[in-house]
C-alpha cells in the first residue's frame, strides 16, 4: 500500500453479533496499537486507525449499549462524546424497521452513520430511491472501488456509477480483506481516476476518510 501511495489505513474489522461480538471498541484498539507497532518497526511510514464495521442485525443496538460503539479514527468507546463517524453494513432484502431504528439511535447519540458499500446491497425494493432517502437523513455511503472493476458482476458497477454520477458517495475504500485482494482494489482506483477525474478521485480516497476520522474529535 505505501509502494503505491497509501500514507495510512483505518482496520475496519466486522464487529457485533451474532458472528463477531468479541470484536468491541478495546480489543480492536489493542490489535491496532500491536499492529502499529509492527509497522514502526519495518520503518514504515504508514499510520493506522481503529475502526469497525459493525454487522446491521437484530441484536445489534444491545450489544453496543453493553459494549460500547467503535467510532472510525477513535481507540475505544465514543459512547458520550457526540462525534464520530460509524460504519456499519446491512445484506437484508428489504429495509426494516429494525435498520431505521439503528440509524435513528446513532444519529440520536450523535454519530454520523455511514453505510457500507450499498452498491453491493442485496435489497429488491427500489434501491436508489432508499439512498436517497437514507442520505437526507443524514447517513453518509461508502463505497468499495472493486465493483467499479465489474469484478463484483454488472449490478454493482451500475450501481457504484450511479451513485458516483449522482455524488451521492462520502468517500471510497479498497476495502481490504487480504494482500492477494490489492490488485483488484487498486485496479478500481485506476479506473476512478480515468473515468471521474482527479477531483472525484482526490474526493473519495483522501478528502472524505480524513472528513470521516477527523468526525471523531471535533469539539473534543
């Protein structure tokens, strides 16, 4: 990542239940420090970020009230402080009850909700229209720079352009899993770049994360 221009990342791990409740606020803050520690040490001029994607279920809001929210850019709980971006992703059909009374809570404690890479939602009912919805309400969108390849199959890049051509997105992620994903990842980078310009690409891979962390310590 630094080879190719990358000065940081956030470490997003999936968190909450029912498949990742042991990823809460302070244990992803100890692997990002252990983590940083090992960067340092190579010499590498790279600086990570705490951050989690927390997995949109139906235990969900219990969980975070026992174990704390994880904000993007900030180690440990931002429950109290009324500032941070959270990311959160959601595979249901349709949109339910249950994910607007989410998204209600966290703008209710402060937060800013960010979606995940709603271009690769599994929802039948009519999408563009719930993300235009969801973003006057105040929810921010992510995306993945891999659909934008046609790597993930023809709805998702039609539905990361639109949102592209709508400027709907708050910002773009390689979205990461493992070093063998990098390629595919970047190759939607080069493909931002050609298609939207320099603007649209300084916008969602640099002005919008660093928008996005710094949410974490305004007033703070």
């Amino acid at each position: 990542m630094v080879k190719h221009g990358y000065v940081g990342a956030v470490c997003a791990p999936h968190g909450g239940p029912p498949h990742f409740p042991r990823n809460t606020p302070d244990v992803i803050a100890d692997a990002v420090d252990a983590l940083q520690r090992r960067v340092d040490a190579e010499g590498l001029a790279f600086v990570l970020s705490p951050g989690s994607e927390l997995s949109l279920t139906d235990g969900l809001l219990d969980w975070l009230r026992v174990e704390g929210v994880q904000a993007l850019g900030r180690a440990g709980d931002a429950c109290g402080f009324g500032r941070g971006a959270v990311l959160f992703d959601y595979w249901g059909e349709r949109w339910t009850p249950m994910c607007d009374a989410f998204v209600d809570w966290l703008l209710a404690e402060g937060f800013t909700p960010v979606l995940a890479h709603p271009e690769r939602m599994a929802l039948v009912e009519p999408w563009i229209d719930l993300m235009g919805r969801l973003v006057e309400r105040g929810v921010l969108l992510q995306g993945n720079l891999r659909p934008l390849t046609g790597l993930d199959g023809l709805m998702p890049a039609y539905r990361a352009e639109q949102l592209l051509q709508a400027e709907r997105y708050a910002m773009m992620c390689l979205d990461v899993h493992h070093r063998s994903c990098l390629d595919d990842r970047l190759a939607g980078v080069g493909r931002l770049k050609r298609a939207w310009g320099r603007k649209t690409t300084r916008l969602m891979l640099s002005d919008g994360p660093r928008r996005l962390l710094g949410m974490a310590y305004e007033d703070a």
